[in-house]
C-alpha cells in the first residue's frame, strides 16, 4: 500500500533526523574536548620540560658547584652551563660524579638526561654519559649529535632547543642547554627529556578512537532506540492514515482506530469518523433509492462499471438482468401511488429473498429493478434465478389496498460478453427486457446480437426517415374503399409511402412504428393529413366523386396539445369542408387516457365535421365499453377477420358477429384486406357494403385514382356481383 511505504519512510526520516542530530552533537563535544586535552597536553608538556631544564641546571650547579655555573635569561630559565675551570676536556669526561648526577636530574624529571662534549674535528657532540636505556634496560649505543640533528643548529649557535628529538626510532620532547668553557667558547651541551613524545601521540589516538567508538555506541542506541520508539509512536498515527486511506479509496466503511485518545491522534480519530459518518449519509443520499433502499441509478453504474474495470481479471463476471414489474402503471393507476410504492417495497423483498450474497440489487427508478449478480455464471444458473423471480412474483400479492396481480419481465446480459463498458452492458440488458415484453411479459430472453442489430436497424432508420422528412421525401398512396350496391366510391384511405434511393421502398410497418419511437410521427401524420387534404381538393376540383379521404392518426399524434387546431388548420388552407376528411385512429387511443380527454378530443374534431374511424377493429385492446359512450362514425373491421372468411366457419361467424355489432351501434362499417372474390361475397352476403382490399385495388399514386375508380364501377356493373375486371390495378 502506497500510503504505508510513505508513512515507514516517515518514520525513518525521523529516525534519521535524530540519529543526524546526535552525531552532530557527539562531532561537536568530542571535537572540543579533543581539543582541549590536546591543548592541555601540550601545556602541560612545556611547564614539564621548563621545569625540568630548570631543575637540571640547578641540581648541576649545585651538586658540582666548583665545575658548573648557570647562565639564565632573563625569565630564568637556564641559556648555558658555563665551566668555571679552565681542565674544560678533563671535566667533559665520563666520571661516576656524572652517573649520579644524572640519575638525580632523571629521577626529577622522569626522563632521561644525557652529557655531550663538543668533538674538535669533527664538530660533533659526543655523548660521555647518560642515564637514557635502550629496550629492556640495556646501555644504549654510542651516539654523536650531528648536523642533522634538530637540536644542531641551535647549540651550534649557543642557544637552547626546546623540541621533539628522534631516539632510537621513537621521539622524545627534550631541552638541550649549551655548555661553554670559561672563556665561553661552546664545549659540549646538555639535554633532559622528560619521555616518550609518542606516548602523547598514542594517547592522543586513543582518546580519538574512544571517542569514535563511543560515538557510534551512542549513535547505534540512539537509532534502534529512537527507530523503534518513533515506530511505536507511529503506530495509531499509521492505523489512522490507513483508515483514512480506504475512507477516500472504498466504501467499506471500519471502526476507527484511535477513538478515545486524549492526544492529538485521538482528536484526528474523531475528526476522521465525523468524516466518516458525513460520507456515510452523503453516500446513503447520493447513491441510495429513498423508498426501497436500494442502491439507485448512480450507484448501480459505479457498480458495474467496477465490475467491468479492465483490472477485474476473472473472464467470466456474471450476469446483468434488468426486471420490470408488468402492470405495475395500473396498479398506481387503480389503487394510488402509495398502494404503487408498497408494491415496489413487496416486489423489493421477494426479489431479495431470491438472491445470493455479493448480487446487487438496484433500483432505477419506476418499476424498473436491476440485479448485478457476479454469482450468476453462465446462463444455466440465470435462467434458473430468472425462472424463480417470475414464478414468485407472478404470486399475488396482498396489499393494504388490496390483492395485486403484478409479475415481471427480465432482460439478460452475460458479463463481459455482452458489454465490455457499462452504457453497453446497460443498454443491451435493456434491449433484451424491451424483446421480453414485446414478447409478452412474464418472460426472460437474453441479450443477443440480432437484438442488437434490430435496434441499430431501428437507428439507422430514425435517422434516414429524420433526413427524408426533411428533405420531403415521403409521399402517399390512396386505395378506394368500395360500395359493393353500386360500385360506388366511398372514399380512399390515404396511406403513406417511403421509397429510399439506395434502400427502395420501405414499408408503413418498418418506418411506423420507428417514427413513433423517435418522435417523428407528429411531422410525419401533418404531412400526410396535409397531402391528403391537398389531393381531396384536386379531387374536387376535377369533380371527381371521390367520396372522402381516410388519414391514419397514430395515437401519439392524436395527443399533441394543438391537434385539433392542426387538423383545422389543413381543412382551412385547402379550403375543404370537415365530411370530406375521415381521421382512422387505433383502439390504443383508449390506453392510458381517461374517457372524458377521449371524449373531448373527439368531440372537438367532430365539432370540424370530421368523421372518425375505428381502424384495425378486433385487433387491439377492444374496448367495448367505449364503443358506445364515444362519438365515432366508422368501424374498420381488421383484415383478419376477412382474410379466409370464405372457408372458415368460425371467421365467418367472428366476422358476422362485429358486423351485427357495428350495425346494432349504427356505425358505418368498412372491412379491409379482402383479396378474393369469395371474400367479397361472404362480406355481401353478412350485410357489410363497404370494403377496402387488395381485391378492388391496392394503394396506387392519386393521379391513377380517377381511371381505377371508373375501371372499378364499370366492372362491378358488368359483372352485376363482384367480378372487376383486373386490369391496370397499380402496384401498392
Ligand atoms: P391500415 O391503416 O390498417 O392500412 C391498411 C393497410 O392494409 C395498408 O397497408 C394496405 O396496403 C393494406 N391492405 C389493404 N388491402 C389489403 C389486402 O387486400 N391485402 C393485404 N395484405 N393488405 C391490404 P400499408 O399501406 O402497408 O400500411 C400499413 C399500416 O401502416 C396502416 O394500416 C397504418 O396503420 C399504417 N400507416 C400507413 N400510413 C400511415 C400514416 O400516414 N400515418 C399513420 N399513423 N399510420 C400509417
Ligand atoms: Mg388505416
Ligand atoms: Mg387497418
């Protein structure tokens, strides 16, 4: 985790720090008191010698005071040894008076004292007596002071040296005192050291080395010690950081470490948890579904998005399936909107009770659920979950308001196969529930890509019919609706034609149906009432005895605010009285609509003397009820009704039992689809006058009607019953 590789490296740091700042402080202490001892020593080792030339000098002159004589400067300290006898080379001998001699001053210095005598011809000193030993106490070699010794130059000139001197490899600190004769000619000279110099030098590197040694001591406590304490004291801190990590990373919400503390990690806990809580309701607010509980739209696309995040590797990620309760609008219709949400609640519980630990339950608002099961692995154990959702919500269910008999339709998307990004998954479950309920509802079907091709279709199809809609590409076709007495015309259905350039001719029952969907029918059916209105003016003014023109309302345009106006407007422009215009709409006029916006849009558009059809009568909803409260003039009997009626007995009496129906509501009644003569015949012979078929003629350009009409009735004539000549029929 990235925040704890950061938060270890804080505690290094600090770590770090101290150990940084101690070592800073050991170099600093050690370096002074380094120095002070160096400087110390150094003191010290200079009063030594100065006392201990004082001292040799003095014992000197007064052990032998009849040979020796002091000469001193002026802070006394010892310059010269001055001879007072003139047997200069007899005195500057080896003699058992120097032993002592010596021996004592050694004894005072705690070092060692030597005598040399200036050597005439080769101007070296000479040593003649010495109290200094070699290794293990032995008389050292002769020695001779020459110019190569530091001390040379200085006694050469008469003076004193105070300095490091080599000695048998090592260095000692001594003071070489001239000895003159008495005419103060330089004879010899004296030294007194007061020991080993690397004495000193060794110490010093041994304190130097304690100290390192020591130091590192001190720095190795201070960073285990101090690592460890920091780590320990960082321990809270770094529970509180993790938590506040997955705070801002999930949504898993944990108790937070720290709570209670009377330090300031604990007023961080309790800043964090307040956090916690306000996201908590944020959450609950934002992604939650008030009534049900569930999660909503939003959380639902997180949801699934995640799981269809690249990082998610499994290849197999479960199932989407999108559920939506049938009849739940009459439901809320019938008992209210709070009988609707118990309903919701009830449906919520069942479906619940069907599900497994880790499946997602969404609501999307409506009656719309969606499940996001990663259990669900192939479409064995989907249709298996789907069987039981239907099987248990086709169960009624008992409300306050009363019994509901609701049930569900499912849509199935396999995960990933069927979406790889969340808006396709979505979607396609989506089209898969569209596919069930056209099917007809209490069903499953699963995503496939025919579905999906259908629906591309459908899009490709908005969008052309958008363009020839703009560019007035659509015209219309007109078929005669025939008056079986006379051979008369009644009228023509006006019925609208679509031929695309590359595609052809597109049939009504294609582009119908996607105008509707995308919100093209309003242009769609003006345009048509508009050419209708315009071919019945021609017609009219040709003095054509046309009857009138029949236009098919789709029910979506029928409920557009202006409707009425529209349909008056056209009338208007083309000058048209209302009798001449017939609008057919469909029995889905009377779903989700109440009697009363029925009846007054109806009666607005008779108040026009506009006549109103039944159209695809038997094929819907068949509302009877309605027949007879509201104000149409003309039932069209469904061609399927017509279609075979010659040979089957049951049709015929399906068919003969509408038309007693119309009659018995004195509705003027017009059978469509009828092919065949026999067909005619049979529609003759139950009383039904008026057909609209194949039979007659199919759809055809307006220009063409006037000879078909003329062909029609000649042949109807001729024939006395129904034989027309077939000839020059238009294609439809
Ligand atoms: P509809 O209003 O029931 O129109 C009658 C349909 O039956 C026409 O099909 C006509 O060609 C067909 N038909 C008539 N006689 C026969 C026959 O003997 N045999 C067979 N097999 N068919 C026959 P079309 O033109 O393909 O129109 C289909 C449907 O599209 C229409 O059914 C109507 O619901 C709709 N439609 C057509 N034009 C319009 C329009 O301008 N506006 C609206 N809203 N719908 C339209
Ligand atoms: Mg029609
Ligand atoms: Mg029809």
């Amino acid at each position: 985790m990235a925040f704890g590789h950061r938060l270890r490296s804080l505690t290094w740091r600090i770590t770090a720090l101290l150990v940084g700042f101690v070592a800073i402080s050991i170099v600093i202490m050690a370096g002074l008191g380094y120095s002070r001892v160096d400087q110390a020593t150094e003191e010290y080792s200079a009063i030594r010698i100065d006392r201990a030339a004082r001292a040799a000098a003095s014992i000197t002159a007064a052990t032998l005071p009849d040979r020796f004589t002091v000469l001193r400067d002026r802070e006394g300290r010892p310059s010269a040894i001055q001879i007072i006898r003139e047997d200069k080379d007899a005195i500057l001998a080896p003699q058992p008076a120097y032993v002592a001699l010596l021996s004592d001053i050694g004894a005072v210095n705690q070092g060692a004292a030597t005598l040399f005598r200036l050597n005439p011809h080769t101007y070296a000193f000479d040593r003649f007596g010495t109290t200094f030993r070699g290794p293990n106490n032995t008389e050292p070699p002769p020695f001779s002071l020459g110019p190569s010794h530091p001390a040379y130059a200085a006694l050469s000139a008469r003076a004193v040296h105070v300095g490091q001197v080599p000695m048998l490899g090592g260095l000692r600190l001594a003071y070489f005192i001239p000895l003159i004769d008495i005419s103060g000619a330089l004879a010899g000279a004296m030294s007194v050291d007061i020991g080993w110099v690397d004495e000193l030098v060794h110490r010093r590197k041994e304190l130097r080395d304690d100290i390192a040694l020591w130091a590192g001591l001190i720095l190795a406590v201070v960073a285990l010690a101090g690592g460890l304490i920091a780590y320990r004291q960082m321990r809270p801190l770094r529970a509180l950081a993790g938590f506040a990590h997955d705070l801002a990373a999930t949504s898993d919400s944990r108790d937070v470490p720290g709570l209670g503390r009377n330090d300031e990690i604990g007023f961080l806990a309790e800043g964090l948890s307040r956090v916690a809580e306000l996201r908590g309701n944020l959450e609950r607010l934002a992604y939650g579904d008030p009534l049900t509980g569930l999660a909503n739209r939003a959380r639902y696309f997180a949801d699934l998005s995640g799981l269809l995040a690249p990082t998610q590797s499994s290849s197999r990620k479960g199932a989407l399936l999108m559920l939506d309760l049938d009849r739940f609008k009459e439901t809320n219709d019938a008992f209210g909107h709070s009988a609707g949400d118990d309903l919701l609640v009830r449906a919520r519980d069942i479906i619940l009770a069907e599900l497994e630990e880790g499946d997602n339950l969404a609501r999307l608002g409506g009656d719309d659920f969606v499940i996001l099961s990663p259990n669900v692995r192939d479409e064995v154990q989907a249709q298996d979950l789907c069987r039981r959702l239907i099987e248990r919500l086709a169960v009624p269910i008992g409300l306050p308001q009363g019994e509901v008999h609701t049930g569900c339709s499912i849509g199935i998307a396999m995960l990933p196969r069927d979406g790889e990004s969340a808006e396709e998954a979505h979607r396609n479950a989506d089209l898969a529930l569209r596919q069930a309920k056209q099917e007809g509802r209490g069903r499953f079907v699963f995503f496939d890509h025919e579905l999906h091709a259908a629906a591309q279709k459908r899009m490709t199809l908005a969008r052309m019919l958008r363009h020839a809609l703009e560019n007035d590409e659509l015209t219309v076709h007109v078929q005669p609706q025939v008056r079986l007495k006379d051979g008369r015309l009644h009228g023509f259905e006006v019925l609208a034609r679509w031929f695309h350039p590359t595609s052809g001719a597109i049939p009504p029952s294609e582009f119908i149906p996607v105008a509707e969907a995308n919100g093209l029918i309003p242009a769609l059916g003006n345009r048509v009432l508009d050419e209708a209105c315009r071919i019945a003016r021609e017609w009219a003014d040709a003095r054509f005895e046309f009857g009138h023109v029949s236009v098919n309302v789709s029910t979506i345009q029928l409920w557009q605010p202006n409707f009425v106006a529209i349909v008056a407007d056209a009338l208007r422009r083309h000058g048209l009285p209302g009798y001449r215009l017939c609008l057919e709409v469909t029995e889905s006029v009377f779903v989700n609509h109440g009697e009363a916006k029925v009846m007054r849009v109806f009666g607005e558009l008779r108040a026009l003397g506009v006549t109103l059809s039944l159209d695809d009568f038997g094929s819907g909803y068949s509302s009877l009820g309605y027949l007879n409260t509201l104000p149409l003039d003309q039932l069209k009997i469904d061609r399927a009704f017509v279609s075979g009626v010659d040979r089957d007995p049951r049709k015929r009496s399906l068919l003969a039992g509408i038309i007693a129906l119309g009659k018995g509501l004195r509705l003027e009644l017009v059978a469509e689809g009828a092919e065949k003569a026999a067909e005619v015949e049979v529609l003759r012979a139950l009383g039904c006058n008026l057909v609209q078929g194949y039979y007659f003629a199919k759809p055809m350009p307006h220009r063409l009607a006037q000879a078909e009409a003329e062909r029609i009735r000649k042949s109807l004539r001729q024939n006395g019953k129904t034989r027309p000549e077939r000839a020059g029929v238009a294609a439809a």
